[in-house]
C-alpha cells in the first residue's frame, strides 16, 4: 500500500472505536475520568502497581512546565489507566495557560503497518472520537508539508494505525473546555518510521520552535517491551545471579534501564540502549525523535524528563507466556 495526497478533504473515522476501546461516549468518558481521578489520588505515593513493583515517587512542583508526554497506545483495558498518569499532567497544563494563543497538540506516533521512510502527516482534516470530533491543524501540517520531506497518508494507511488514534479520546477530553471556547487550534499527527541520522536532524529542525512554543504540546505514542515467542523477543537478563528470577522481573528491569536512558534526554545513549537490548519499545523512533528535537531546541538542564507510572499487560513465567509494557512519562521544561 503506497501513501497518496487525499484528493479532498475528509474525517477520519474512529476506526478502532467499539474494539480497542468503547465506542459508548457515556461510557468511555466515565472510563477516562475515573482512571484521571485515581492517577490524581495516587500520585505522589509509592503504592503497588498491581504488577509487583512500585514506582517511583516524584516530585514535580520544581520541573517546570510541562512540554511533552510519553502514553501507550494498546487497548484501553490493558494500558488506559497507565495512561490517565499522563494525561492528567497534559489536562493540567492546558488549564493553566495563561496566554490566549490558540493551542495545538503534536502527536508523533510509530506505524506498525506501512513501511514508512521519513515522517508522515495526515491528510485529514478532522478526527472523529466518541467525545467529540477533533479539528486537525491544517496551517501547521501545511507549513510542515511545505518542506518537502514527509508523506501524505492514504485514507486506508490512516485509519489501519491504532497509535494514533488511541491518543485522541484523552485528548479530547483535556482539550474540552479550549474546543467550547475556540482555543485549540488542532491536532498535528505524524507518525514517524524508519529515519537516517540526517531525517532526523532534518525533522529536529522543523519541529524544534514547535517544542519551544508555549502554545504547543507534544504527545509521543509508545508501548514498551513486547516480550514472548509471538513476538520474537524473549530477553533474559545473562547475570546467572538472576538466574531463578521469574522472567516478568527481568522485562521490568529492561524497561527501566530504557527509561532511565530517555530520562538522560541524550538521543545517543538512548541508541546505545535499544542496540545493546533490542528492547522493542514500539514508540521508539518517535521517542528518538523527541529526543533529538530537544537538542535541536538548545538541549541543556532546561529540560526534565520524569517516568510516572510502569504497568505490564501479564506477567511471565516461562516463554510460553507473553506480555506488553506500558509507560507514562512527561518532559517539563523550565
């Protein structure tokens, strides 16, 4: 399947709505604001995570402004509470803008279905969502396309992703009150494939004054390690120490150290990490690209990157088992 310039303009259906996640408005909102209201109540304490390890507590009243999350992208069921952790942060901040500046959230997001060389933008113009239809930012995409280096989806590739569009629902409802008031000025998906050390500085560039605009906010699409025979990765941690250990114990521990090496902001210890492991963090050349448009941005201690809540779809105990991580992060900027 080739990615083509739509011939006109179009809505792009909630395509995974009614399997991934609900597609009963009343229902997927109780859904979202009840996961909203317990990452509010259990923030800030180091309880349990229901998957035997407990997160780290982190103080955030001196990180600054937040800039960027880090959410999955699987089903509700599994990993939508991970991501209220997030999305509480990224609500908040929309709330708290003091300038009237029409707001826009990016969202960069992998492609697990077309074989994509570069970035890519939507042709869409708007999103629907159980909660409401989200306008697309067209100025900026077209400002972005006028480059010249990215790839105009087909209908079908748009709406065969997922990583995309399980972001939006928490959007809308942390963009709610900006849509009534006619302060959002829209999404900027782009999904991001395989890209050469120069695509990524090239798409730095560009989305660099993005980052460093305080109207703009970022969400980066990810699920971490996807460990188990069906999906051809079955790390084990080689320290005949941890030998005994079972093996969800070992895919934690990868997972932090790949967070531990996005919380350092360097984009080559990053690489270093996923060559090193081979963790498959789906999310991880979007993630690479964040990482990069922040050193495009000036880099320096400006920058805090935070990982908030760590959760796993099952946990494993032989290699006929298998499972997905999921993370919730945020970057803040001072």
């Amino acid at each position: 399947m080739s990615a083509t310039a739509a011939a006109s303009s179009w809505k792009r259906r909630a395509s995974h709505a009614g399997s991934w996640y609900t597609d009963n408005a009343s229902v997927l909102e109780k859904q979202l604001t009840d996961w909203l209201a317990n990452a509010s109540k259990s923030s800030g304490s180091n309880e349990d995570n229901n998957d035997g390890a407990s997160d780290p507590v982190v103080d955030m009243r001196d990180c600054g402004s937040l800039k960027a999350i880090i959410s999955p992208h699987a089903g509700y069921r599994y990993s939508g509470s991970v991501a209220a952790y997030s999305y509480r942060l990224l609500a908040q901040a929309i709330d708290s803008l003091s300038s009237n500046a029409p707001v826009r959230v990016f969202i960069l997001a992998p492609s697990h279905h077309y074989r994509l060389n570069g970035c890519a933008l939507s042709s869409a113009d708007c999103l629907a969502t159980p909660l409401g239809d989200l306008a697309v930012d067209l100025a900026t995409v077209s400002a972005l396309n006028s480059a010249g280096k990215f790839e105009i989806l087909s209908r079908n590739c748009d709406e065969a992703e997922h990583s995309v569009e399980m972001q939006l629902p928490y959007v809308a409802m942390a963009t709610a009150k900006l849509r009534a008031s006619g302060r959002f000025a829209g999404v900027v998906p782009i999904l991001v494939g395989q890209c050469s050390p120069a695509q990524t500085a090239f798409y730095a560039d560009l989305l660099a004054p993005h980052l460093l605009d305080p109207a703009s906010l970022f969400v980066v699409s990810s699920d971490f390690c996807h460990w188990g025979r069906r999906f051809r990765y079955t790390w084990r941690d080689p320290d005949p120490q941890r030998a005994g250990e079972p093996i969800w114990q070992g895919i934690e521990r990868l997972d932090r150290l790949g967070m531990r090496a996005i919380e350092s902001l360097e984009a080559g210890q990053f690489a270093d990490y996923l060559d090193n492991f081979g963790n498959t963090i789906c999310g991880r050349k979007p993630i690479a690209l964040l990482l990069s448009t922040l050193a495009a941005a000036g880099g320096g201690n400006r920058w805090t990157m935070r990982f908030l809540r760590y959760a796993q779809s099952s946990k494993c105990f032989s290699e006929e088992d298998s499972s997905v991580s999921y993370a919730a992060g945020a970057l803040f900027s001072r």
